[in-house]
C-alpha cells in the first residue's frame, strides 16, 4: 500500500531505490514488481547501471494510486 501523504520530492530530481521506497512507503520488492509490470519506470546510471526514479515519475506513479 502506498503512503497516504504526497511524496516531498522534486520533479527533476534523481532518487535510489532506497530513496524511492522511502518516499512511496513500500518495501523494494513491491517497487520491484511495480517496475517490472510497467506501472513506474525507471532509468538507469551510466557510470554504475543502477535504477533511478525520477522525481515527477514517482508523483506520477503515486497520482495514479489514489
């Protein structure tokens, strides 16, 4: 279940997965899942290939929760 209150995060920001989960109020195997069935995209770091969300994904993806 996501978090009742509206992520305080910046539209143009970059976030971890830790970070992600923080502000969404789920655990990283739920993010996980959610990214694997295409209801939030992520992007990827060059320099170390790890998964980022960006700011206005992650307020996109919890808009579409309510």
């Amino acid at each position: 279940m996501v978090t009742a209150t509206e992520p305080q995060v910046a539209p143009t920001g970059r976030y971890t997965v830790k970070q992600t989960c923080e502000h969404l109020g789920i655990h990283r195997n739920t993010l996980r899942r959610y990214t694997e069935e295409g209801h939030i995209k992520c992007s990827f770091r060059r320099e170390t290939a790890r998964k980022i969300y960006l700011g206005k994904e992650i307020l996109r993806f919890w808009n579409s929760q309510l």
